[in-house]
C-alpha cells in the first residue's frame, strides 16, 4: 500500500485488512512511525473505524489531516486487531503527506 494524501485534505488514512473471521466488532488501531524499521509502541495507537461492510476482507481508517491527526511527509502505518485470544500487529504500507 501507498497512498498519497494532500496536506489541506482531511481523509480516512485506510488500511485493508483479510482475517479468517467475519472483521466487525473487534478492535482495530492504527500507527503511523516516521521510521520503517521502528515497531509501534504502547502509546502510538490510534482507535481506528472500521469501513464498509463486515466480512473477512474489511478496510479500518483513521482521519488524517488539518481537522483530524496531523500527519507530515512519509509515514509507515502498521494495523493492530484485537480479538480472542489473538491480537495480530502487522505493517501495512506507507502514506506520503504531500
């Protein structure tokens, strides 16, 4: 994933995620870290949305921009689902703030 997103622009920075079980009502956070080689830590998860309709292949998003968290030049974003007894870390992508 990269995803280009303008720095006026006030937008769902989007992650599409595949599971084996229906994605719908666990928990799902995002991270963005400024170094790709850096794993997120306790305190920079974001509560993330879950969009469009339940299913194992679902997109989670966090508003990104001047109204929302504000984000400069390349990030690294990682997703992070909670369910039971798994809670699955993986990276995702980059987003480019432009």
């Amino acid at each position: 994933m990269t995803v280009r997103i303008p720095s006026i622009s006030t937008e769902y920075a989007r992650v599409n995620i595949t599971g084996d079980v229906t994605l719908s009502t666990q928990t799902v956070e995002l991270a963005f870290m400024s170094d790709r080689s850096t794993e997120p830590g306790s305190g920079d998860w974001h509560s993330a949305t879950w969009l469009g309709s339940s299913g194992t292949s679902r997109d989670a998003g966090v508003l990104v921009g001047p109204a929302a968290l504000v984000l400069t030049g390349t990030v690294y974003v990682w997703f992070r689902v909670t369910d039971t007894p798994e809670i699955p870390a993986r990276y995702a992508g980059t987003i480019t703030i432009t």
